[in-house]
C-alpha cells in the first residue's frame, strides 16, 4: 500500500482547498496555483500518522476496529452517542447476529411515559440506535461543564484535523500548559484541543480496558484503536467501497480495450 | 453555408418496416421501429467529429444513471426538517447498497455539471449555435439552467450544514431583487425560516425538474436531428463526407462513454473526498454558521461573481447575466464563419473567455478577499465584455472581410 502521499491534512478550508484545488487547477491554462485558503487554527498541527484506511485503496484492519469498539463501549459511550448507527450496524465487525443481540438488550432506550407520567424504558434491540446518555442537550451539557459531548456518528469525518488529530488530542493529555494560559476549573490543557482547551476530562488511562485479545491496554494502543473506530465508524463500507472500485476499474479497462478494438476495426475503412 | 436555414444534411427516407412479424405489424401502425432505425442507424453524422462530440451521448447516459438512482434514494428519503440528515444516514449505513446509490447520485451530479460545462463550450467554440441550430442552442442553454436548479435542490435535501447555509445564501441572494425580492424568497422559502415546508419544496422540485429535464432532452435532441450535428470545420458536409451513426457513432460513443465510467466510478469509489463536502455530514444547526460557506465546485464561479460585485444585488444580476447573455449569442455573433478554428481573434477570446471563467471559480473559493476581489471583477469584466463587445466586433470585422 502507498502510505506516503496519503497523508491527510483536514481543516476544513485545507480540505476543501485540496478538493477544488484538483478539480480547477487541472484547467487553470494560466499556471495559478490555487493553493491558499488556509484558516488560521487554533490547535496545535497534529503530527501525521500511517493509518491502514487510508488512501484509494486503503482498508480496514478489522481487529484494530474491534479492539476500538471496546474502547468505545467502555470509555467513550459514557458520554458520547452515535444517533446515525443502530446495534445492528455493529455486525460489520464481525460479530455475529447473537453477540448483536446481546450487545443490543444490555442496553436501555427510552419507552414512553407510564400513565402516571414516569418515564419508562426497555431493553434495546438491533434497530435501536446508540443514542446518547443524555436525555436532551441541555441534560448533557449541564453534565459536561456548558459543553455538550459531540456525536460520534461520522466525527472521523467533520471533525477539523481528522484522524490524525483525534489521535494526538486523546494522547495529548498530560502536557504543562503553556505560560500564560489560565486553565478554568473543571477545563483540561490539552494542545491539540481548540485554544488548548477542553471540557473532556483525560478518557484513557493505562490499562483502563481489558482487551479481549490480550493486546497491552496502553494509551498509545487505545487511542490508535479508538481512532480507527470512529473512522471505521464515520465511513463504515470503505473498504468495500474501495474494492468496489478497483473491480469497476479493472472491468472497465478490459471493456475499453475491447471497445477501442471494435472502434478501430468499425472506422477503418473510413478514409 | 445554408443561408436559407434548410437541413444541412437530409436524413434517408424512413421505409415502414416490410413483410411479417409482430415488429412490422407494430410498425405499420406506429412507426417507431423505422423512426429509431432512421434516427439512430442510419442517420447521417459527419465523420470528422472529433471526442468533444462524445459529450451529448455521455450526459445521456449520466442523466439515466441519475434517474435510476434517484428513485430508489427517493423511495427511502424523508422530506422533513427533523428526519431529512437521518434518513440520508439511515441509506448510507442501514440500506443494502445504499452506500452506493448515493455514491453514484452525488459523482452523478458532479460529472453531470462537468460533462454540460464541456458540452457547452463544444457549442460555443464550433460555433453549434449559429444558424439553422438556434433552437438547439436555447434548448441545451434551457437544459443547463434546470439542471442547475435541480442539482441545487438537490444539495438541500441531505439538508446538512452546508445544505442549509447554502440554501440561506441563495435565499438571501433572491431577496436582494428589488421590490420583489423578498416576496420571490418567502415563494422560494415558504416560511420565515428554513425548515419543513421549504424541504418539502425543493424536494418536490428536485423531482419534478429531473422529469421535465427528460422532456427537454428530447426537444433537443429532436432539434438536432434536423439539421444534423455541425462539425470540427463548422463547414456543412457533403453526403460522401458523412456515415451512418451504427456503428460508427455507436462504437465511437461507447468509447467515451467507457472513458468517462473510469473516471466517474474512480471518483466515486476511490477518491469520494475530492467531491464531498465533509461539513455537509454534519446536522443542520440554524444557530450555528459554518466558518467557511460555499458552494459545490460547480456554482464557484457565479459564487464569485456573486462576491466580487460590490452591490448584493449587482452580483445577483452579474451571476444571472453570465448565463443569460449565453442566450443571445446566436445574435451577438453574425458571422457566418461558425468555427472558431478559423476565427483566430475568436479563438484567443475564447481561451481567455475560459481563463476568466476559471478564475471566477478561484475567486468563489476564496470569497473574493482581497487581491481576489480584483482578480474576480477584472475576470467578470472580461466574461461579459468577450460576449457584449469582442464576439460582435469580430464578427463585423470577418464580415468586411468575405464581403471585400
């Protein structure tokens, strides 16, 4: 795989610069260059790292991913929901339709009110969503110092420096503030963080979850893990989709050279 | 050239469909069979087309695709402001393979506006607008402006971030008109605020304008095939200069056509990022305003018209007048030398015509902020003056020629 020019650089103005840049610059006739359209950040670069799924061909290392859930179901869930994906969403783990069940019905999704207006509750099944603790917004963010813990769902995605900086803000904790900076109670340094700030107390910890494979539960490992979750979560049929491709790719190729073929022999007796 | 607007290329006579069958039998009653066979067999087609020519049968073919995935996207979309985010999500994650019907639908759209830009300028530079094909030229130019109004309508409907500050803008952008502005937005809107009723709206528009751009489709293509596509001299060709459209134009379309699947399922399966917008997978917040606003790749250079014309309503008329002024150029050019290839004043403008164009997008993507704003006005100067002043001097200046 070609790790090295894959690398991702995600604010969203550099993301969305690199986008149109490809597609204008090719026409560009002129030689501009249309770079630029950086936003200022207010986060320290997160340094690059190597993921598996990245790239045009990139994939899923599926045990990575499941160790991530295990963060995710331990450590992450406590605050943090994921409204777009349901239980059943889970079997592309690899987890069999029992293990989904189980998963499903140790959890409780909201049921109605009882006649006497108390709210009731059930065990979730595969179609229930993984919904966030909270009851509303403002339950969470009274919970979470003013800030309401993000959903999950596709944070891979949205979230400004991508992978490479979820990465470096769960393993960035820990680091002396800089001169200068007042850290408010109940906020964390953490530089990786918007303004180094942040309501998210340190979630890992050494050994903090016991992984079902016996991998060594450092926070280096639980961060990569988690990481490769929530981005396996955010785009959940990358690898197929990428496989997809390559299959379109390959077919389409054989169906071109036949087709100049046929064009080739149709016109040849046209002067 | 055909001054008296005749048919440049008289297609064969139809024969109804002869002896037996149940193909004859339809035949003879509605003549579909040799109408397809005379339109599409043995229709008469130049034989120095070049690939530009490709572009009419691809965005066929992508407006099909669009249609096929479209309905079954449709069958499982929510019109409304709380569930619209979560039933794209429900078909991206939940639907079998609705991953990549979407993937299919949004690379769709992306290509569908490319592969029209391309056609467009096709037109522009053989000079496929020029008489007897006129009514050819309004009726793609017609085509454009829907499929733009349906690929904005349809860039609502996952209504997320960039849905609905997309949507605001040009909502904002309506309302500048002046005296009627506000009532055309509150008719765009259908409330004070973005939300269900304009969903519904623009769902159904997004809807309906697919349909109808079938139909004008086939106005145009009907329009072409009575004088006969022009060709890369602009000159029209004798009888022996011609071949049938099977196989020649059958093999030589398929051939583009594999071209471009490469570059549409490369697009939409392996490199999704260069299109996708990731704001947009974030929920529609009213009370948040994303840092940095714009529109697909597609509407850039109007966006940078829009931005880089002082006055709101200035830039509205400058983005609209830049499509608008494509209509009269049948009637701005009265030359009666059609391709640019023998034009060399017209060429030059043309490729400046298309920096211009290209730099307004550039400007679109940085909001026309400083040394942009100069670069996007100069550029709009340039568009409207290529067309208003250049096009019209240059055809006078060819006319004294053949007439001296």
């Amino acid at each position: 795989m070609d790790e090295q020019g894959q690398q991702r650089c995600d604010t969203p103005g550099r993301h969305a610069a690199r986008r149109h840049g490809a597609l204008l610059s090719g026409l560009v006739v002129l030689g501009l260059v249309s770079g630029g359209g950086a936003m200022a950040r207010d986060y320290r670069e997160p340094p690059r790292q190597t993921w598996s799924f990245q790239g045009p061909l990139g994939h899923f290392d599926m045990g990575a991913v499941q160790r991530g859930y295990t963060v995710y179901a331990q450590v992450c869930s406590a605050c943090h929901g994921m409204k777009s994906v349901t239980y059943g969403d889970l079997a592309g783990l690899g987890l069999k339709e029992s293990d989904v069940d189980a998963i499903a019905h140790a959890h409780h999704v909201p049921a109605g009110v009882d006649a006497g207006g108390h709210a009731l509750s059930r065990p979730a099944s595969a179609d229930d969503h993984l919904l966030s603790p909270y009851p509303d917004a403002r339950t969470a963010a009274a919970a979470n110092h003013g800030v309401m813990p993000p959903d999950q769902s596709r944070l891979a995605v949205v979230h400004p420096g991508g992978v490479d900086r979820i990465y470096a803000f769960l393993t960035g904790y820990g680091q002396p503030a800089p001169p200068g900076m007042v850290v408010p109670q109940g906020m964390f340094h953490n530089p990786y963080a918007a303004q180094g700030l942040t309501a998210m107390p340190p979630p890992l910890h050494e050994g903090g979850v016991t992984y079902p494979d016996g991998t060594p539960a450092t926070v280096a490992q639980q961060a990569r893990d988690v990481t490769t979750f929530l981005a396996w979560v955010a785009t959940p049929h990358l690898t197929e989709r990428h496989r997809l491709g390559v299959g379109a790719v390959v077919f389409l190729v054989f169906v071109l050279i036949l087709s100049i073929c046929l064009k080739r022999r149709t016109w040849s007796n046209v002067p | 050239m055909n001054g008296s607007g005749l048919p440049e290329n008289i297609p064969p006579h139809a024969e109804p469909a002869s002896g037996g069958g149940v193909l004859s039998w339809i035949d003879r009653r509605l003549p579909v069979i040799s109408a397809f066979r005379k339109e599409y067999v043995d229709f008469p087609m130049p034989r120095n087309l070049n690939a530009l020519w490709n572009f009419g049968a691809i965005l066929c073919a992508v407006l099909v695709l669009m249609l096929a995935t479209g309905i079954f996207l449709a069958m499982n979309y929510t019109p409304t402001a709380a569930g619209a985010f979560m039933s794209i999500e429900m078909i991206e994650r939940q639907l079998p393979g609705g991953w990549a019907l979407r993937a299919m639908h949004v690379t769709g759209a992306s290509l569908f506006m490319a592969a029209l830009y391309i056609h467009l300028f096709r037109g522009l530079y053989y000079g496929s607008y020029k008489q007897p094909r006129e009514i050819l030229w309004l009726s793609g130019l017609g085509l454009l402006v829907m499929v733009m109004v349906t690929a904005f309508a349809g860039y609502v409907l996952p209504w997320g971030q960039m849905s609905y500050w997309g949507a605001d803008v040009a909502g904002k952008a309506v309302g500048a008109v002046p005296v009627i502005g506000p009532t055309l937005e509150h008719i765009m809107e259908g409330s004070d605020q973005l939300g269900d009723i304009f969903i519904h709206r623009f769902f159904v528009l997004h809807f309906v304008m697919a349909f109808a751009i079938v139909a004008i489709v086939g106005l145009h293509v009907a329009a072409l095939h009575v004088p006969g596509p022009n060709n890369p001299t602009g000159k029209p060709v004798n009888a022996r200069d011609t071949v049938p459209f099977h196989p020649y134009y059958t093999t030589k379309d398929l051939t583009g056509l594999v071209v471009f699947a490469l570059v549409f399922v490369a697009l939409a399966f392996l490199w999704p990022d260069l299109l996708s917008e990731p704001e947009n997978y974030r929920p529609a917040n009213p009370l948040h305003t994303p840092a940095d606003i714009e529109p697909e790749w597609y509407f850039l250079p109007f966006y940078g018209m829009l931005q880089s014309v002082p006055s709101k309503f200035g830039g509205l008329l400058a983005a609209g007048g830049s499509i608008a002024i494509l209509f009269a150029v049948p009637w701005l050019d009265r030359s009666s030398i059609r391709s640019a290839r023998s034009r060399p004043l017209c060429r030059a403008g043309m490729a400046g015509l298309v920096a211009a164009f290209v730099l307004m997008g550039l400007v679109g993507r940085h909001h026309a902020e400083g040394g942009w704003m100069i670069v996007g006005r100069i550029a709009t100067l340039y568009y409207f003056s290529y067309f208003l002043v250049l096009l019209p001097l240059c055809a006078r200046r060819e006319m004294r020629g053949t007439a001296g």
